[in-house]
C-alpha cells in the first residue's frame, strides 16, 4: 500500500489554468482580429474547404456529441448540415474521457439512448474504415450489501421492458469475470455482457468520417462570436470567416455550452466537475490473463475499474464534501484558450477509494502510475444532460449538461436526428428536456446540486428518490411555510410539495427503502381520510398557462384530441404531436369567450409551454400566451365533507345541481376571489382552487377552521398517487 500511495503523490503535477479576465469579453477580440484577418484572405483558403453561408442545421461544438448528431442528420438525408468547432475535434471533455460504455442505465428511457449508441459504435469502424478501439468485456456492478442486492433485484424487474441483456449473478459467477477480485465482500453482481470501453477520440473521428462521408460539413477552427435570431424563426451564425444563416442551431459546445447560450440571454445550468482516473503500468497478473478483464463497478468504493493494455484504469468519485467543482468557469467564463489542458491532480482528494479499490482489487497495492488524468466533465444539478428545443426561443436546440457522454453521443445523436427531421421526438425522453429548470436555478443552486450529484454517484438508486442540496429554491407556495414542519416534502420543478404528513408516534424523516417503509401506514391513513371524510392538499407546483386571443380556440383544437370546453366548463386531454403520440396531458378551461386555463403537471411546465409556443408562432395564429405558474397557487380539497366545507365559506351554491363536475367558477372564498373547478382525480367529490399566491395561507387556514367538525386533515400526493391508482386513473409520464 506505501508503495502506491508514494507513487501516487509523486505523480507529476501540471499548473493549474486560471483565467484572466472575461471569458466573453476575451472571446469577442478573438472573434474581431480573426474576423479582419479573414477580410483579407478567402475563407476557402484559410479552411481548406468552400464555406457555406447557409445551412439547414448548424452545430456548434466538436466533441462526440456534437459530431454524432452531424453524422447521423447527414445520414439521415438531411443537406446544409454544418459542424463548427472552436478549434479541433474533441477539444474540452472528450478527448480525456476514460471512454467507458455500457448498455445498463437505472432509468428505463436512457436505456433506449444506450442501446442505440452501443449497436452504432459495434458497427462504426465497418462503415467509415475509421477505427474506434472498442472493447466488449462486458461489465459487473458488485454488490456488497444487503441494500445493493435489493437494487439489483429491483432493476431485474425493469430489464424486460428492454431488448438489453442483462443478469443477476452470484460472488462465482464475479470472480471468473474478474478473478483478481478479493470476494470476501461479494455478495452478488449485476452483469451486462457486451460493455466495454472505447477511445474518445477515434470513436469522435470516425463519427466525423462519416458525417463527411454523408455531406456534412465541419469547419474548424470556427469559433462562434455572436448569434442573432431573425424574425421568420431562422439564425445568423457569426464567426471570424462569415456568417452562416441557419435554420436551427444546435448548442453542443460541452463545458463552453454556458458561453454559447449567453449570446442568447439563456443560463444554462452546468458546470464543470473536476474528474480524476489513474492509469497503471503493467501488471504482471492483468498481463498474465488469457482474455480481458469486465469492467467492474464498485458501488460501495464508489469507482470504476477497467483493464487498460496489461494494466488498469481506475476512476473514482470523490464524496461530495472533496470533490472540486471549476466555479470559475460560471463567474468569469471558461478561459478561452482552454481546450486540451487538464487540471492539477490533486490525489489527497481520491485516497480514501484507492485504498477500498486495493481491498477488492489486491494487485493495485504494487502497481505503477504511470498517468493521473484530472480534467473537466460537465455536470448539471441532476447529472442528466439537457436535451432537445428550448423554450423561450425558435429553433434553438441543446445537447449538453453530459457528465457521460461518450456513451450518451451516439444515441444522443440518433435521438435528436429523428426529432429534427420529424417534427417530434422519436420516444419520451423528459427527464433530459432542457426545459426542466427555470430561473429558479440559480447559480447557487446549480453549485449545490452538482457537487450533491457528482458526490452520489453510486448511492443506491431507491424508488421515490429525494436529495436535499440547495433546497428550498425561490419556487415556495404560499402555504410553505405554515406545512413545512408537519411533513416530509418533496422537490418538484423547483417547488417544495407535501408527499405525506407526520402525526404524533409516526417514525418521522426522509427514510427510502425497496420494501414498506416509514411512510406506509400514514399514507394510507390519508388515503382514509379522502375516501371518509375531507382532506387538503398543496397543488401549487401544477404549470399553469393562459391562452386568449382571436385564434386561441382555433390553437388549442390543433394542439389537443379533445374539442374545446364550453366557458366555465372543463376538460381533461392529451396534447398531441404530429404523428398521433401523447406529448403531454393537460386539464383545459374555457374561463371566458376565447380566454382558457391550461394546467399541466409540474415537471412538464416549460416542455408544454415551448411546443404550445412553438405551434402558436409557426401557425401564426393570433393568441397571447401567459406562463401564470409562480403567480397562481392551488389548494386541492377533496373527500365526502369537502362540498359541507366549502359551503360554510362562500354564498356559491357547491351542491351537484349547483355545481356540476368538470365545471368551473369564479367564487368569494373566505373573501378571496377564487377560481373553483369541480374535478375527481381521485375518485372523490373534490374541486380544485386557484388563487392568488399571496392569498393562499389564508384561504387554507380558512378551510381547515371551517373543516373542524367534519375532521378535515391535509394529505400529500402520496396519498394522491395511491388513490388515483386504485380509481385506474392512468397518468402520463408514469402509467402512459
């Protein structure tokens, strides 16, 4: 172990890159002297190749993200497809990456990504005669607790939804994968044949011959100094050799995506992580093998470890309160001649999982180093990376935010293809949608929550999963602060929401299990108390939208399956894409002649808003679209008592004659002008109040003063979920 260790701290530091100045700034006076020294020469010459000022699909950024979405729009049969790159392909994350690849993923849509990028990368060298270096050993997650079993017993259960193979096997199995195992901790292993790991850089140039091959365009150096949209939806795209007029634009700039998205007025939240893997010299008893060794993953040590050559590799994650997040890069802007530096290696920081790696894997304690790579990965607060349009603007889309994307990049690619060339994504991938955080992600949060994400890397992936960093957000409703001892809470799009409440003797805290856990019995005590009595629950996070205008039915019959609610009427429908699929499900009311409320769930808020917007402004339709979300707070009321309650507080006849269901109307509430709509979302008399935010807290402390004799309670959308479930009401994004 001494060994290693001195090896390791005597590894040859680089200094540390540190940037002087602003980024934007900096990058401006590259663009200005460029830009007059290509006045005075052709940018053919200066290229090498014709340039084009004008393009279907520009991409900026020439890592293997990028490259692979210009491969596969090329492919696809798409002209005028044009990559530009600051300065040379794979410049920023790719070109260091460890270049891991895998089938498995936890999630069930990322899967589909991960399958796509493997079969393309088994086929790449065949068609371009480009070689990647890809090697298939396949990989083991082990398993050394009891709660790691459970995890991969709970991802068997979601593997058939997939055509990837996948096993569950026990400690021999392990070892004859990876015999250098010490398998005194083993207790089983997930195992996933066919993944390996590939070379970056080969993978990115082959992908690059055949975006050429197929009539692509890639311009390097072609750093991007401004970018102006035009008033029919299309872009300038200004760099020191021309302007290219694009019909979209596709942000795949990696950790330069922040400075790319600034040109435009958009933060997009991602920061660079610093990421540090060792590579060994040879090892007599890795070079010794007859075939390669599995990647392995311990989830325990938190680090992956794969056979480099006859030696290994070996990448851990540091816990959150080591690792190092290059915070500089979001105050002042990346440096802008970063490119194919690396960081300081700082080897302190990884020490703890060195020596849990030598534990399992005895062989390290006498390895050499002969490398300690430490260098940028992109992270955004949830670690998924932002993919597809993004609201607030026309034909500006990403592909960025990837804290893996070389095994993202070619499924990335095909994905963003398909939606490009067809109009809508090919399946649903919203977890990546660019459109999940607003301005509620604030630097500080964004901070935060990388360091939380990078540091829970392998944490055990529980059902109804909660992390804590950088919360509450500004995003609180108005009845925040009255709930917020009294229950356990939940983080949706920002806000801080109810999930299920405490009672005097119940085992408090965020406790999450794969079997029944401290919230069982008091959720099912609110499931009681909506189906017997009159229950209250905090729907503030619900998106909610208005639509008025001259064309606003004429949108929304477009947009939706179903025809249009009659004024003070309501309906439930799915907003469709071209091709007939559900791309979200909305509650729609006619408020006024032309004048409806849109109300969506919270975690599609700004994803429904860009593809109503979008189809608004590409028909040309007369309408004034309003997001009225953080304004409108929304209390739920619910339960065989809710209809005894309301009456005490409002003159409004609440009977069924006087107040039909999927009906909506302006009432006085304890004096506060309320919009109620008469709704079941749980198979129970309720209704839905919309409000002013402000005037929340006293409307509920209203309705729970009136409620005392009928025994009213709050409940949380636990309770919610599990009542809508037995009523078979099915949910888009969960049941759909």
């Amino acid at each position: 172990m001494c060994r290693i260790l001195n090896l390791l701290r005597a590894e040859l530091r680089k200094d540390p890159f540190t940037c002087r100045g602003s980024a934007r700034s900096c990058l401006r006076s590259i663009c200005v002297s460029s830009r007059k020294a290509a006045e005075r020469r052709d940018p053919s010459s200066a290229l090498g190749k014709r340039w084009k000022d004008t393009a279907d699909t520009v991409v900026i950024g020439g890592g293997c993200v990028g490259v692979s979405l210009a491969y596969h729009l090329a492919k696809s049969g798409m002209k005028d497809v044009v990559l530009l790159e600051k300065s040379e392909l794979t410049a920023g994350s790719t070109w260091h990456a460890a270049g891991l690849t895998t089938y498995y993923h936890p999630g069930i849509n990322l899967k589909k990504v991960h399958f796509d990028s493997m079969k393309l990368y088994e086929n790449l060298e065949a068609e371009t005669g480009q070689a990647v270096g890809l090697h298939q050993p396949g990989s083991v997650r082990i398993a050394s607790t009891g709660a790691r079993v459970d995890e991969m017993k709970y991802q068997m259960t979601r593997t058939h939804w997939h055509v990837t193979e996948q096993h569950f096997i026990g400690p021999e199995k392990v070892q004859e994968l990876f015999p250098l195992l010490n398998m005194d901790k083993v207790l089983a292993g997930l195992y996933t044949p066919g993944d390996g790991h590939i070379d970056p850089y080969s993978l990115t140039m082959a992908l690059a011959a055949g975006a050429r091959m197929y009539g692509a365009q890639i311009y390097n150096p072609a750093p991007v100094c401004a970018l102006t949209p035009r008033p029919d939806g299309s872009w300038d795209v200004q760099t020191p050799h021309g302007t290219i007029r694009a019909n979209r634009i596709v942000n795949t700039a990696g950790f330069w995506a922040r400075e790319v998205g600034k040109m435009i007025g958009f933060e997009h939240p991602t920061i660079p992580v610093h990421h540090q893997y060792v590579v060994t010299a040879t090892v007599p008893e890795v070079k010794a093998l007859k075939k390669e060794l599995a990647v392995i993953r311990d989830l325990e040590g938190s680090y992956y470890l794969r056979q480099e050559r006859d030696g290994l590799l070996f990448g851990p994650y540091e816990k959150t309160e080591k690792m190092v997040l290059q915070d500089s890069w979001v105050r002042d802007g990346v440096p802008p001649g970063f490119g194919k530096e690396l960081f300081e290696s700082d080897l302190d920081r990884i020490m703890d999982h060195v020596e849990m790696a030598m534990e399992m894997v005895p062989v390290l304690k006498k390895a050499d180093i002969i490398n300690v790579v430490s260098g940028p990965i992109t992270y955004t607060p949830d670690l998924l990376p932002m993919v597809g349009p993004h609201q607030g603007v026309r034909n500006y889309w990403t592909a960025i935010g990837f804290g893996y994307g070389v095994i993202h990049a070619g499924g990335i690619g095909k994905f963003l293809s398909d939606w490009i060339r067809n109009g809508e994504p090919p399946y649903d991938l919203i977890e990546c949608d660019p459109n999940r955080y607003g301005k509620w992600a604030d630097v500080p949060f964004m901070c935060s929550k990388a360091r939380e994400s990078y540091g829970f890397n392998n944490v055990v992936g529980y059902p109804k999963e909660e992390r804590f960093a950088g919360r509450p957000t500004s995003r609180t409703s108005g009845v925040y602060e009255l709930l917020k001892d009294k229950c356990s809470m939940g983080f949706h799009a920002g806000w801080e929401q109810p999930h299920w409440f405490y009672k005097p003797g119940d085992d408090i805290g965020y406790k999450p299990s794969f079997k029944r856990t401290n919230w069982f019995g008091p959720v099912g005590r609110e499931c009681r108390l909506v189906m017997e009595k009159v229950g209250v629950i905090d729907l503030t996070p619900f998106g909610k939208f208005t639509v008025k205008g001259k064309d606003s039915i004429k949108l929304l019959d477009r947009l939706f399956a179903n025809t249009m609610p009659k004024v003070g009427q309501t309906i439930i429908s799915h907003m469709l894409t071209p091709a007939g699929k559900v791309f979200a499900e909305v509650t729609i009311t006619q408020l006024a002649p032309g004048e409806f409320l849109l109300v969506t769930g919270s975690g599609s808020e700004l994803h429904d808003l860009r593809w109503i917007e979008t189809e608004a402004a590409e028909g040309r339709y007369e309408v004034d679209i309003s997001n009225v979300t953080d304004e409108i707070g929304v209390l739920g009321i619910a339960g065989p008592s809710s209809r005894k309650v309301l009456q005490k507080l409002t003159d409004e006849d609440m009977s069924d004659a006087g107040f039909k269901f999927l009906h909506c109307k302006s009432i006085q509430l304890a004096g506060t002008p309320v919009r109620a709509i008469r709704i079941s979302y749980t198979g129970e008399l309720g209704w839905e109040l919309y409000m002013d935010q402000k005037k929340l807290a006293a409307v509920y402390k209203a309705m729970m003063e009136a409620g005392k004799d009928e025994d009213i309670d709050n409940f949380g959308t636990y309770a919610m979920a599990s009542l809508r479930l037995e009523k078979g009401f099915r949910g888009w994004g969960a049941e759909m």
